[in-house]
C-alpha cells in the first residue's frame, strides 16, 4: 500500500480552508507509488488531487510546484497547484507539506503509438521553451554528481562486470560534460522523468503531463533524452518471454518523437551532434538509481522496486547504435 499518512475528512476540510477549490464532497487514497502519498479530492468544482510528501523536504518545493504553476499559467497541461489564503503552494498538513492540484484527465498507455510520441515530443519543446524566463535554479537532483556518488556507494554490491560498465560510462560521460559542444547545449528547468506512466492521454492527444517531482535544470536535450529511452523502444517479449530486441529504439516511434519536438524547437548543431550521448546519459541516470533502489532500498520504499536490468540493456543499446539522428533544420 502506498499511502503512508492517512488522514480525516474533518482535517482535510481544515486544510483547505482558504483556498478556491470548493465545499469537500469525498477522498480517497490513490494506491500506487513508492515516494508520496496521494489522494483524490471530490469537491463541488471539481476533482483534485492532494499530495502529501513524505520524503522531499519544504525548502525543496518551491521549486517544483514553482516549475507546475509557472507552465500551467503558460497554457501548458499540467497539474497547477492550488494556493491557500495566503498565497502559499503548499502548507502542512498531519505533519508533511502537502499540496492540491487540479486533477487532468486521461490515461497513461502502455505501448505508445506514432501520434501519440509526436504529442509528447511537442509538449517537451513546449514546456522547453516555456521556461525561458522561468527564475527557478535548483540543479537535476539525479545529475552525474548523484550518478558518481551513487556508483561509489554501490561498488561493493555490484558484480564485477557491472561494476566494469557502470564506471566506463561514467568516465565517458564525465569526459561528455567537459566537452564544448556539452556547454553549449540549451538549458533549463525539465522535468527530467518523463516516462509513459506520467503521461496522460486521450486517444492520441495529451491530456497532461504529472509528477514534476525529480525536475531539475539539466540540458534540454538531456530530457527529451528520458523521454525516448522511455517512449520510443522495443517493449513486447516474444513467445518464450524473452525478447532480445527490449529497450532498442524503434525508428518509426523515435522519428515521430523527434519531427514533433522540431515542429516546436529546433535542435541546434551540438544537440544533434550529441544526441547519442544524451541517450546513454538517460539510460546510466535510470540504469543507477534502479540499482540503487535494488540493492540499497530505503524502508519505505517497500513495493514496485524496479528491475535494473531494463536500463542496462537500454545502454548497452545505445553504446552499441541509435538508429537515427536528427539533423539541424
């Protein structure tokens, strides 16, 4: 079960007092996750959703819920927060800041089609555009620093052969940073983890895009990177269960993707001459914190710890080709 802190109708009602969102009708515990506890709020304007964050600290927030309200008020589809009387985004409640946002509609799909990765791509270069004169600096909290420190923390429960190939990737991606071509690659506020799961569509339009909770200032190209080590691969098994093709990109999947993204933003010469790299970042990012999370899982993080294995072969696929990659317009 995910909801870690359960609370009263009486001190929900006291919580959102003040803030524009109507008389208190239902709630009810949302019942997947690992990092927070959420609930669906039914009042007479609408269906919210409540966050109770057990894990991220107050002095983390404003950034995230800055980075929400801030692309809400751009027209983008995402989850807006809902102040309280005094301005505030979140405010404690049992103890935990917590905070309300509008509830979007839709759902998330499991084996995305062309349309639908053309729609995500759009709303990256959107959202990557949008935040242009956003003020938030906080940096990606799961960047190469985390990576290296994570890999050192780990050294002494991974086999030797990953070891090998968690510290060949590092080193090449530390040589990546130092590049000039890296520093100069667009930057900005991401959201840094935008996989199927935190997607919701309609058919083949996007109807939001949720849970900004591990967004940071990272390259542009280093997000839409998450995206299609995420949305545009190779997920069915074969007959026997095993597929040997898993987690390589597919062609006509990552091309919608990206024609969608250069409709909006164009990629300049070094984002496309670093493309690949970028997709070997996203893929060691995920490939760490799952090993991380399987070998060194914290006490509350009790259910859906995730294979590792998925992101190992997602860089192994990538060290070995993509296959193909956008071109400056």
């Amino acid at each position: 079960m995910a909801v870690f802190t359960r609370i009263t109708q009486t001190e929900l009602q006291q919580w959102l007092h003040g803030r524009d969102c109507g008389e208190l009708l239902s709630f009810e515990g949302i019942e997947s996750g690992i990092e927070n506890t959420n609930y669906f709020v039914n009042t007479s304007t609408g269906r919210f959703v409540l966050t109770l964050f057990e894990k991220l600290k107050a002095e983390d927030l404003p950034f995230y819920l800055g980075l929400m309200q801030h692309l809400a008020k751009k027209g983008l589809a995402v989850p807006g927060p809902i102040p309280n009387a005094q301005g505030e985004l979140f405010s404690v409640l049992k103890g935990k800041p917590a905070t309300l946002v509008n509830c979007l509609s839709g759902k998330s799909v499991e084996y995305p089609n062309a349309s639908q990765c053309r729609e995500i791509g759009k709303f990256c270069a959107q959202a990557h555009l949008a935040v242009a004169d956003f003020q938030g600096n906080t940096p990606n909290p799961r960047g190469l620093a985390w990576i290296e420190g994570a890999m050192n923390d780990l050294n002494s429960y991974l086999p030797a052969e990953v070891q090998e190939l968690l510290s060949s990737e590092v080193s090449h991606q530390k040589a990546v940073a130092e590049s000039h071509a890296y520093n100069m690659l667009p930057k900005g506020a991401v959201h840094a983890d935008l996989f199927r799961d935190n997607a919701l569509m309609q058919g083949d339009t996007l109807g939001g895009v949720i849970d900004f909770y591990f967004a940071g200032v990272d390259t542009f190209l280093f997000d839409l990177a998450v995206t299609a080590n995420d949305w545009c691969i190779e997920l069915s098994s074969g007959t026997h269960g095993e597929n040997n093709n898993q987690g390589e990109l597919k062609p006509e999947l990552l091309a919608a993707l990206l024609a969608g993204y250069q409709e909006i933003r164009t990629l300049n010469q070094h984002e496309c001459e670093l493309w690949q790299d970028m997709l070997r970042a996203a893929g060691l990012r995920f490939w760490t914190s799952r090993l991380y999370d399987f070998y060194m899982p914290r006490k509350a993080e009790v259910l859906n710890v995730k294979d590792p294995k998925h992101f190992e072969r997602v860089l192994l696929a990538r060290r070995r080709a993509i296959p193909l990659a956008p071109q400056p317009n």
